[in-house]
C-alpha cells in the first residue's frame, strides 16, 4: 500500500512551504494597492494650503540631502552606504514634488480657460510655473547643485503668489 504522503525527511516540510509560497505570492499580486497623492474624483475635498507645506518640505530634504551626498563625498574615507541613501532619500523627495505639482495642481487644481476667457493669461502663467517646477525637480534628481533647489524655492513661493 502507497502512502499517502511523502516520507523522507524535508519532503513533509515542503508539502507546507510552496504552497504557503504560492499564497504569499497571490496575495501580493492580488493586494490593493495604496494611493500616496489625493483621489482624482470630484470629492471636493481639498487642502491646497497642506499641499504647499508639502512642497515646501521636499524642497527642504531634497537641499539637505544634497548638502549630505556632497559632503559624504568630500570626505577622505567615503561612505558610500551613506552617499546611496542620500541620493535615494533626494530622488524620492524629488519624485513627491513632481507628483504634487503633476497629481493634484495641473491635474486636479488648474483648469483649463479657452483663449477668449479674461483668465487665460493667468491660466498660462501657472501651467509654465508648474512645468518649470518640474523640469527644476528633474535637475534636483540629476544633480547636487544648489541652485536648483534656490531655483525650486523660487518657483514655489511664485506659483503661491499665482494660486491664491
């Protein structure tokens, strides 16, 4: 008569183990995933003000990173556990900004005004603020120069004066 399980040693552990895998696997799979930026329905629910202290703090991390990632490089005996984690802890802050500016102000928060309205030049204004924020982001990403956090600092408090 054949058994109905296996009967060496290990085998019965993994009558346990690839399934338990499997499962794993599948509900990773099937696991919702997690939205960072505010929904894009029509809630109506909006801090505008939040989404500028947001900013605000990217463009603060992503200049304290720099200052680290330069330093770390200076040094004589580099580090560069560290430099890799200021550079990822930079680029992450980088991508929040850009997904703010792109998520809930040009996607959600500035509509479009056709040409004829008395509010497209203004309309104009922001969506250029907004994309030079973007492309100032990017060169965050791409280097540690000052000047384009300086730059970045700038472009905010300008889109501030725009918006309110």
């Amino acid at each position: 008569m054949r058994r109905a399980y296996p009967t060496r040693k290990g085998e019965k552990a993994m009558r346990y183990i690839v399934p338990g895998i499997l499962f794993i696997g599948l509900a990773v799979l099937l696991a919702p995933a997690t939205a960072v930026a505010h929904c894009q329905i029509p809630c109506g629910i909006y801090d505008d003000s939040l989404r500028f202290v947001m900013l605000g703090e990217d463009v603060t991390t992503i200049e304290k990173s720099m200052r680290s990632v330069t330093e770390l490089s200076a040094a004589a005996e580099k580090d560069y556990n560290q430099i890799v984690r200021w550079v990822t802890n930079k680029d992450e802050h980088a991508a929040k900004f850009m997904e703010i500016v792109t998520d809930y102000f040009m996607a959600q928060r500035i509509k479009p005004v056709p040409p004829t309205d008395s509010m497209y030049n203004l309309y104009v204004k922001r969506v250029t603020v907004l994309h030079q924020m973007l492309v100032t982001a990017m060169k965050c990403k791409q280097t540690t120069d000052m000047e384009n956090v300086t730059r970045l600092r700038q472009l905010v408090a300008e889109f501030k004066d725009l918006y309110f």
